[in-house]
C-alpha cells in the first residue's frame, strides 16, 4: 500500500498526545518528520515515533521534498503564516481548528489551496467516532421522523494560566465555543446533514480573569428547521459533566453520553418510539426504552490520518473538508457578535 509521508509542525502537544499515537492506526501513512521549536523536544519525538527526520522551524520541514502532507498543530496565532507557506510548498494540509484567526481568513487560504489543486482538512476529528457516523446514518434514512430539537454541551476546568496562548484573544482568536463548541456545532451540522442558518448566543468572562470567554451558549435554527443548542464552558470541573450529545425527532430521540471527546465509544442510547401516532393524555413513560449502539470501536485519529491519505491518494471526497471548518468558524463569529448585539444573526 502506498504510505503518505508526512510532517508534523508542532508535534509537541494535542499531536504527541493523540494525533501521532493515532497514525500508528492508519495503514497509509508514514511519520516522515516532526517539528519542534526546541531541538532536544524536536529530537525526542523524532525517536518516539520513529521518523527519519527532526525540524525545529517549520520553513525547513517544508522545503523538504519528501514531505507529501503536514499536520499542523501549532498554537492558533500561527496557523496562518504556516498554511500558506504548506501551500507554497505544495503539501497537503491537515490543520487543527480553527484554521486561522478569522473565518474570512480560514476561507481565503481554503481557496488558495483549492487554487493550488491542494487537499486540505480541518482536525474535527469527532466526525470519525463509531456512533457519530451510525447516528448520521440512521438521520440521513428518517428513523428518527422529523428532526425537531438537538442539543450538545463540551467543558473543561480551565483556570488562569498567565501566559497560556488559549486565554488570549490575539492567540487562540477566542475562548470555550472556539476550542470545544467548535466540535458541538460541527457534529450536529455534520450529523443531522443540515447547515445553521440562524443562530444567537451568550459570551462572557464568567469566573476566571483571562481576555476569552470562559462561558458562551448558542440557541440556534437549522435549515431544515430543526432548533438547536450548544454550551462551551471553561469553567466545569472535568467530572462534573456528561458531554452529551442529544437528538430528538417525531420519531425518537439519540441520546449521546461521552462520544464527544478524545476516545471512540461512549454511549450512544437510541429511543424510537410511535407516539406520534396518536396524544396519550396520560404521558406515561416508558424508562426502560432504548437500545444501546454497538459497533467496531477504532482509534479516531488513527482514521482522521487514513481518511485524509485516501483522499490524497484515491481521490475520495475529504470527510472533513476545511471550508466546513472555516464556515463553523463564521457561526461562532456569529456568536459572538449576537453577544454583543443581543439580536439573532442570520448567516
Ligand atoms: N483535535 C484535537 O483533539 C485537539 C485537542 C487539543 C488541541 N487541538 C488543537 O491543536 C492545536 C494545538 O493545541 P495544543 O493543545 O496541542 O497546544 P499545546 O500548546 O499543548 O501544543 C502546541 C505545540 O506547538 C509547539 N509550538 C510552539 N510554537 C510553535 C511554532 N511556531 N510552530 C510549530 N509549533 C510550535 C509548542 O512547543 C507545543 O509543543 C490547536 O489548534 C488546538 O485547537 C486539537
């Protein structure tokens, strides 16, 4: 099988810890080079994951002519300048979210790419868990009736830590919608196969002394009509929470508790039921219903990596294609603006 050789500019952080472990899973990829900014980091991972070369700036990773494809999980604030200069050297991109500061900037180096008849993805990597796409299969074919309602929440305790490029505005471009409602907002689109046309929201600087929201919901339309909610908070303690994920239908409902996150699996309850039939007065509840998804649990970074290389090397269509992540990112502009505005926008 033919193996994509790829470079990892800013291996350190979300790559060491999930990506590169997860391309061990992908059948058609090769860790190439890593890149660091510090040498002994850059050179510890090169040995780590076994790869032929160690960079510590991203010009030299990208003048490398063995480099087919690069993983960019840099800090936000350089994503930008990195893109670009992957697309003047004729690579392949796979770049974390958001993809740039701005979505107007995001959707600019889009079609650059696009122009240069280069591929590239956005690393919502949640698309790939089992029960996400058994749940956008079972929407797509009405088992849940008329979507009507859904619901997605994503949190972590995040307190101050001066200096932390995630709690500026002018490094990370904004807070907890921007870092975790990203994932929320993206997988209900994707999932129920419907674009957010309308959306309003709440962001604020609830507990913590940083210049990004801690706490930020939106309350929004589909176009297919269907209404919406997401909450991304900084400031939940990790075990507090459930991630869920929650569709409703006429139908039925799917009720997702930990497919949001890192991992495959979770548990994903689905409920269908015919009460629409007829109105029972009585509105007794059925508390045993429902039947837990099963399914082949893999790694999801490991097929984010394989999904991206067969695409490159079949032509398949990009599961994630980046213009999805720069127009998400237009929604929590959206957000935010509605915020300061106190009206509803429409995208
Ligand atoms: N998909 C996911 O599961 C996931 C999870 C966390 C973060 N992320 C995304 O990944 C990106 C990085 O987040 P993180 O949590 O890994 O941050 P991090 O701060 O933990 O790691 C970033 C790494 O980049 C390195 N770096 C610093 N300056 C650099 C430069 N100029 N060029 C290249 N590398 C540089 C740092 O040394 C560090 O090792 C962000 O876009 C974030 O939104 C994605």
């Amino acid at each position: 099988m033919r193996k994509i050789k790829w470079g990892v500019l800013g291996a350190g952080g979300i790559a060491d810890r999930r990506t590169l472990p997860g391309m061990a899973f992908a059948d058609n990829c090769e860790i190439y080079a890593v890149m660091e900014v510090f040498p002994e980091l850059a050179e510890k991972l090169r040995e780590k994951y076994n790869a032929k070369k160690a960079y510590t700036d991203a010009d030299s990773l990208l003048a490398d002519p063995e480099v087919e494809a690069v993983y960019i999980a840099s800090p936000v604030v350089y994503h930008a300048e990195q893109v670009r200069k992957a697309i003047d050297a004729g690579k392949h991109i796979l770049v974390e979210k958001p993809i740039a500061s701005t979505a107007a900037e995001s959707m600019e180096l889009c079609k650059l790419a696009a122009d240069k008849g280069l591929l590239m993805a956005v690393g919502l990597m949640m698309r790939f868990n089992t029960h996400h796409q058994q749940l956008k299969q079972m929407i797509a074919e009405g088992k849940f009736g008329q979507l009507v309602s859904c619901h997605s929440q994503f949190t972590c305790w995040y307190p101050d830590m001066p200096g932390n490029w995630r709690q500026s505005k002018a490094t990370a471009g904004g807070g907890a919608m921007t870092d975790m409602g990203i994932h929320c907002l993206d997988l209900i689109q994707y999932i129920v196969g419907s674009d957010i046309k309308k959306v309003g929201g709440l962001a604020e600087t609830l507990t913590f002394n940083y210049d990004v929201e801690d706490s930020c919901s939106a309350l929004f339309q589909l176009e297919n009509g269907c209404f919406g909610t997401v909450d991304a908070n900084f400031n939940i303690p990790d075990n507090a929470v459930k991630w869920k994920l929650e569709f409703y239908g006429t139908k039925g409902s799917a009720i997702c508790v930990g497919t949001i996150g890192q991992m495959d699996g979770g548990e994903a309850t689905v409920i269908l039921s015919d009460d629409s039939i007829g109105y029972d007065a009585t509105q007794d509840r059925n508390e045993e219903g429902g039947v837990v998804l099963t399914g082949e649990l893999g790694n999801i970074y490991g097929r984010e990596i394989e999904s991206f290389g067969n695409s490159i090397i079949n032509g398949t269509p990009l599961e994630v294609p980046a213009t999805d992540g720069a127009k998400v990112q237009k929604i929590i502009e959206s957000i935010y603006e509605s915020a300061e505005t106190g009206k509803f926008i429409t995208l």
